[in-house]
C-alpha cells in the first residue's frame, strides 16, 4: 500500500476509535446524558472528536513546519500550547452542549482530571501517528534518492565500459583492413552484432547469462583475428540455467585487459584461459592470462586500463553490496582474476 494512502487510512481509523469512544461513553444504560437522544450525542461526539484528533493533526504540522524552519523550543510551545488550546475548547463546548443540561450552578474549571484524560490521549496519539509517517515519508524520500543514485551510476559506469570497447576494436579492424580484408568484413559483421547487444539489450539492468555467454563467444573470436596463431584462447563455459540474470557487460574489462597484456613470445606458451560456472545461484568467472614486461605501459595505456577494474568494483558494490568476491593477482608472470556472486 503506498505511504499516502496508508496515512489516511491510519487517520480515519484513529478518528474512528475516538469517536466511538467519546459516543459510547455519553450513550450508555447508566449515562445521565442518554436522555439527551442518539441524534443529539452522535453530532456532539462527531463534533468533540473532530476537534481533538484533527486539533492534534494540526498543531503537530505547524510545529514540524516551525521545527524545520526555525527552533525545536518553538515547536515545543506550539505542541503545548495548542494542547491547552484544545483542552480549553473540549470543556467548553462539553459544558454548553453537555454538562449545562443538568448541572445548572457548577460548572467547576476547565483543566480537571475528565477533561485532560479525555483530551490528552487522542493529541498524544495524533502527535505520534505524525512523527512516525514524518520519518516513513524521509526515509522512502531518502530511498529513492539512493535508488535514483545508483541507477544513474549503473548507466555512467556501463557507458564507460562501451567506448573503450570500441576504441580497442576498431584498432583491431584497422590492422585486419591492411593483413586481411576478408577477416575485416567478418569482423565488421561480428562487431555489428556486438553493437546491437550493447546498444539495445544491454540496456537493462539484468541479462540472461546465455547472451553473456555469446557476447564473450564473439569477443572472444574478434581478439583472436589480432593475436592470431601467437596466442591461444580458451573458453569453458557451464551454466545450469542459460536465462539466470547477470548484469551486462561485467566481466568485458577483465577479458579486454588480458586481451591487451597477454604475453607474446616466440619460445613460450602465450594463452588467455576463460571459465565461466553457474550453479544456483551462484556464478563464478575466472580469467587467466600469461603476461610478461614486453608490453609499453605508457601513461595514457595505464590510465584507461585501470577504468575496467574500478568499474568492476563499483557496479559488484551497487548491485550486490558485500555479497561478492572479486580478485586479481599476479604469480610468475600469470594473471587472474576473479569474481564471484
């Protein structure tokens, strides 16, 4: 139910529970008041209880709008003296309409025991319904401020991820135009494919691991018109359930970083291992790459590379919490990484 309309139902109800307790306590076998009729006590307790409950509702909004703009010693004496207020009204419109009838010398002061229970208990319990949905209505405000937050963060964080994608293709179908023309129009139809993922699937904040799957598959096969024969890439891929959801496009920083620092000598095995395991719900994604010091870390190269791994971080943090392991390490010139949700 939403916080608005539970607030009213909470109201009417609470208006409700003090009118009926302000009509059956006149209109009862022993009351002195019953002789006064049913139509005449139902219009008096209509009329007493509208004065007590809403009389709170409304002091407590005027001292929240002082608390707010000014002073909580302000506020106080609005809360107190709307109180007095309303206890001095209560008694007199039950003196005029009520006790007037049949007590024609006494009429006795305004603050006694009767009327300050009677006024006291339904303005403490409308002050307390206005603190507590005052605090609701923050904290769903301050909700949606962090839901906003992280949704906007998502799509910065998944917006880094495209361009640097494209740039280190594009290098790729630079080099292919001049060594293989053919392999360059495939490439050009794979990366087209890559583009409508990216573009109109990975829109969404959740994919199926199976186009995951794909998407690595085709990468994987981009790369490997640039490495050629000098590196080998291998993939392995079990996924209980192809339509789990993933979030898009998380694991591309850490196969485009092996992809760009693998090593490539001429008397050593060059390799990219890629594993990929979905149980339950748990999935698992492991990359492992040889590397070596041949590489020129310029820079600019550092600075870009180091984008993927932080995005990495962020969009585990905003989608899981603490609900994720993600590794990297460095072991006799291999790399790995790895994550797990």
């Amino acid at each position: 139910m939403p916080l608005r309309s539970f607030y009213f139902f909470t109201i009417a109800f609470y208006y409700l529970v003090f009118f009926v307790i302000e009509f059956f306590t006149d209109y009862r076998a022993e009351s002195d008041h019953q002789w006064l009729g049913l139509n005449y006590l139902l219009v008096l307790a209509l009329a007493t209880t509208f004065l007590k409950c809403f009389g709170a509702i409304f002091f407590a909004r005027i001292s929240k709008y002082v608390l707010i703009k000014k002073s909580s010693i302000l506020a106080f004496i609005i809360l107190f003296s709307g109180f007095l207020l309303i206890l001095f009204l209560y008694s007199e419109v039950s003196w005029v309409y009520r006790w007037s009838y049949f007590l024609e010398d006494f009429r006795g002061p305004f603050y006694n025991i009767y009327n300050l229970q009677a006024a006291l208990i339904p303005y403490f319990i409308g002050i307390c319904i206005e603190i507590v949905f005052e605090y609701l209505k923050q904290y769903n405000e301050q909700q949606s401020l962090k839901l906003e937050k992280t949704k906007a963060e998502l799509s910065f964080l998944k917006a880094q991820i495209s361009p640097h994608f494209l740039f280190n293709t594009i290098n790729t179908i630079f080099w292919l135009i001049i060594k293989d023309p053919k392999g360059a129009q495939e490439l050009l139809l794979k990366l087209s494919d890559m583009l409508r993922y990216q573009l109109y699937e990975c829109d969404h904040d959740f994919v199926p691991i199976q186009k995951e799957i794909d998407y690595l598959t085709h990468l994987c096969k981009v790369q490997g018109y640039r490495k050629g024969k000098k590196v080998k890439i291998t993939t392995e891929f079990d996924c209980e359930d192809t339509v789990f959801q993933i979030p898009p496009l998380l694991f591309l920083p850490l196969v485009e970083n092996a992809m760009k620092y693998v090593s490539q000598k001429d008397d050593k095995e060059n390799y990219i291992s890629i594993f990929l395991r979905q149980r339950s719900n748990l999935v698992s994604f492991e990359i492992v790459n040889s590397t070596d010091n041949s590489h020129i870390e310029l820079e600019e190269d550092k600075k870009y590379s180091g984008i993927g791994l932080s995005n990495i971080k962020k969009r585990l943090s905003l989608i899981y919490g603490n609900n994720y392991k993600f590794s990297t390490s460095l072991i006799n010139n291999v790399y790995y990484a790895k994550i797990e949700f």
